[in-house]
C-alpha cells in the first residue's frame, strides 16, 4: 500500500507543475527531506516479476537527507543519509532465517550525478529535471551473528532520480539506487545486492551575488553595479522606451527600437537628433528638412517655397531673367531695370512706364512723366470812364492783342474781372463792374475766342487798385483786368 500512497502523492503535485524561471547556478545548494526504503529482493527477480513481488520495508517520514552542490550546468554533487527499520516477516528465503536485527537499518554515500536539463539536452530552466547518479558509500546493519553485533560495509550505488520543479525554490523529487556492497566480502545471501529508494522535497537555497539588488544576479546582469529592470538583464531605462540605457544612443528621451532608442517625431526616418527639421518630414539629402517646390532649396531657406525657383534668388523664380526675383519685382512678366524694380522705362526719363503717363517721352516726375508745359503769362488791364461799360477806344487795341495770344496759345484761359471806383452805391457799382466783365467778354468772343476759355469775376469797389479820394486814383480803379489761368 505504501507504493501506491507514495505513487498518488507524486502524480498530485506533478499536475500542479508550471515551468520555472530558476536555474541551478542561482541556487547553488540544495536540501532534500525524504521519505527512505529499501527492497532486498526486486534484484533477485526476473523483470517481469520486480514490481509484482516487490517487498519494500521503510521508516517514518522523514527518514532520509540529502545535501547537494551545483558544479555547472551537466553536473551536481550531493551526499544522502538515510534511515529504515528491518521488517524480518515480510523478508522471503533465505534472509528471514538469517540472524538480523529487526532495528534500525541506515546507508549513506557521496555522489555524483549527471544532469540532462544541462541546456543540451534540456533547457537548462526546464521545471523537468531528470539525472543519473554514481557514487560511493556505506552501510550498517545489526548482525546477531557478529560479536558486536554490527556489520558496516563500502557499497558503489548507480541510480536514477527525477526533480519537479513547481516553483523556483521548492521541488518533488523521486530517485532510485541499485546498491553494490564492496567490503567486506560476507554471506552473500546476508549481504545481497538490493534497491533503495527516496521521495520527498527538495529545496534550493544559496541566491546568487546581486551587486546592485535589482533581482537580477550579477552573472547574468549586463549592468551588475547599477539598478536596473529584469526583462533587460539588469540594465536601467531611464527613459522608459524598453531599451536599456546601456543600448540606447538617447538614453534621456524615449525612441523606437529600429533607431537604437532614439526618437523620430516627424517620422521621415531621420532621428531628431540627425534631424535640422525634426519637426517637419523631409530628405535624407536635406539632413530631414522638406523642400516642397522640388527646387533643391529647403523650405526654412526658400524665400519662395511654394514655386520653384533659383539658388542666387533664395529660391525664387525670375521670369523675365532681369535679375530681379519675381517676389521682388514690380514687372515679373516684363524685363526691367534694377533701380525700377524689374520695370522698364522706354523714355529712359527715370519714370517706370507702368507709373509714367508719356511712357514713349521723357518727361519729369512732378509731371507723372511727361515733358513740363511752360505755361503762357497773360495780364492786360483796360479802362472805362466814369459810369461806363464800354471800354476806352485806346485800350481796344490791347483787347485785339488779347484776342490774339489767346488765338496762338489755345490752350490758355482766362479770367476777366470787372472793378469800380467807389463813387455810388456798392451795389450800383458791383452791377456796374459786372457790366464791364460782360462787355470785355462778348468783344473776345466777336473776335472767336471760345467763351468757355473765358471766365467771368466781377467785385464792384471792394478791390480798388488805387486811392479814391483822387480823380487820379479813382480813374485807375475803374478797370477791367485778362488774367491768364
């Protein structure tokens, strides 16, 4: 019964198995407590019959311990001491007539045991962890027939023995030995070859150096004197974008893989700090600086990024090839002079023809371009006698010399302004004055000078051209005078 009790324990706590993130090397040591039996008799049966006539006689758990030490990842070295009790009744022939002690039975021994989750043939974190064993040893036994009643003898063992690991620290171990007693050479029917047998738990022990206590033993930290993170092998990441400072060209901002860490916040696959434009996409040609128009001029550099244009124009086109750039020019379409801003000047007068109104004649720039018109001075005065509105008889010669200027220059105007003495009333004499405008104007007019060309004013005695206390005076006050516009 005790077979199947051990049996059901083992295939219990084999279902709750989960793989194990430990490796030996973390956990150098390791202690078994154990459950300890031995056969005498499977050895001296076919195979067929081993289990069916199996005797195994034990002790209470626990009765066995084991010590082991990790070499590396193939080998393990471990001592075992364990203990069981004779049960003579259920011992078959010829060991049951034979003087032994039904007491205490112990063996011991040092061993050396191969490993098959070594990485080769398992992986070496493997929660499966089978090995074979070598080693050498020592049994005792209490021996009536002896005169002190013990027989201890050198035994060589070959077993085999199974580890689950559920967790890191904690394992089910199974293991079986063949027993072979060297020395001394007694009864072999008393001594015969025979089985032993352990189960129980192992327990792993001995943390591995961690200079920087981030959880991640310094074999296997890439950063063993600085804290970092255990999914990058005990590095830091300052910036937190899953790379380790140590591979991380940014190690201060967070980046993408594919750029060793660094980031590229336009996304032209340029890192910002390679990028002259890290926040606009561009060329790899342009150090990641966008050139819109095609013209091989970076937009911050383009004073025309919209339109194509030429390296000595800052980018911008000159369409008329003046040498002035369109942006800069007042006649893009048309080609012109520097100091007129791209206009031409047909006249050559200074005047651009787009603001000269004689564009095809120099002229001057008070004048809007055109040639100065030396304008014609006219001034004639004539004189009435007192109370008149015909003019003098002499003065109707000036009245014809008038007409005649007027007549070569058609182009001038004038004003013709009647005036009084002040002999009256200020408005008989107004009346008076206007009358003599009235008759200088018909008489240009009979002499075909255009009555619009002639204006009328008229201001009585309020404008006198001399004193009128005076026969004199008051003689040159009663006037008519042609003024030129």
């Amino acid at each position: 019964m005790r077979k199947y009790a051990l049996l059901a324990v083992i295939v219990l706590l084999a279902a709750t198995v989960k793989t194990s993130t430990a490796q030996n090397s973390d956990h150098k040591w390791a202690l078994g407590i154990n459950w300890h039996w031995q056969d005498f008799h499977v050895v001296q049966r076919d195979f067929a019959d081993a289990l069916k006539y199996t005797r195994w006689q034990g002790y209470k758990f626990p009765s066995a311990l084991s010590l082991g030490r990790y070499i590396n990842p193939s080998f393990n070295v471990f001592g075992d001491f364990g203990l069981s009790k004779l049960e003579k009744e259920s011992m078959a022939e010829p060991l049951v007539n034979q003087p032994l002690s039904d007491e205490k039975f112990w063996t011991g021994g040092l061993n050396l045991a191969y490993k098959f989750a070594n990485g080769y043939i398992l992986k070496e974190t493997s929660w499966f962890d089978p090995y074979l064993y070598l080693g050498l040893g020592a049994s005792s036994i209490k021996d009536l027939a002896q005169e002190d009643g013990k027989t201890t003898y050198l035994k060589g063992n070959l077993g085999l023995g199974i580890t689950l690991w559920p967790v890191e620290w904690l394992g089910v171990n199974v293991q079986s030995a063949y027993d072979y007693p060297i020395t001394p050479k007694l009864n072999d029917e008393k001594r015969p070859n025979y089985m032993h047998y352990t189960a129980g738990l192992k327990f792993r022990f001995g943390a591995p150096k961690d200079t920087d206590g981030d959880g991640v033993p310094d074999k296997d930290d890439r950063c063993p004197e600085t804290p970092g993170k255990v999914e990058l092998q005990g590095c830091p990441d300052k910036d937190n974008d899953g790379i380790a400072d140590l591979d991380d060209a940014c190690p201060d901002v967070a980046g993408k893989p594919e750029f060793k860490g660094c980031p590229d916040t336009d996304g032209d696959g340029i890192i910002d700090k390679d990028d002259a434009c890290p926040t606009e996409a561009g060329l790899k040609e342009f150090n990641g600086c966008p050139d819109k128009d095609g013209d091989g001029i970076i937009d911050k550099d383009d004073r025309c990024p919209d339109v194509k244009g030429l390296k000595e124009f800052k980018g911008c086109p000159d369409k008329d090839g003046d040498g002035i750039p369109d942006i800069d020019d007042r006649c893009p379409d048309v080609k012109g002079l520097k100091n007129l801003k791209g206009c031409p000047d047909a006249d050559g007068d200074g005047i651009a023809d787009i603001d000269d109104k004689c564009p095809d004649v120099a002229g001057t720039m008070a004048n809007n371009g055109c040639p100065e018109v030396k304008k014609f001075e006219l001034y004639k005065v004539v004189y009435f006698a007192t109370d008149k509105t015909v003019v003098l008889t002499k003065y109707t010669k000036d009245l014809n010399e008038v007409a005649a200027i007027m007549k070569e220059h058609a182009d001038v105007a004038v004003s013709v302004e009647g005036h009084a003495d002040a002999q009256g009333n200020d408005a008989y004499n107004m009346k008076l004055s206007e009358k003599r405008a009235d008759y200088v104007i018909n008489y240009l007019v009979k002499k075909g000078i255009e009555k619009a060309r002639l204006e009328k004013a008229f201001f009585g005695e309020s404008k006198p051209a001399a004193t009128n206390d005076t026969p004199e005076g008051r003689a040159l006050n009663r006037r008519v005078e042609i003024k030129s516009k």
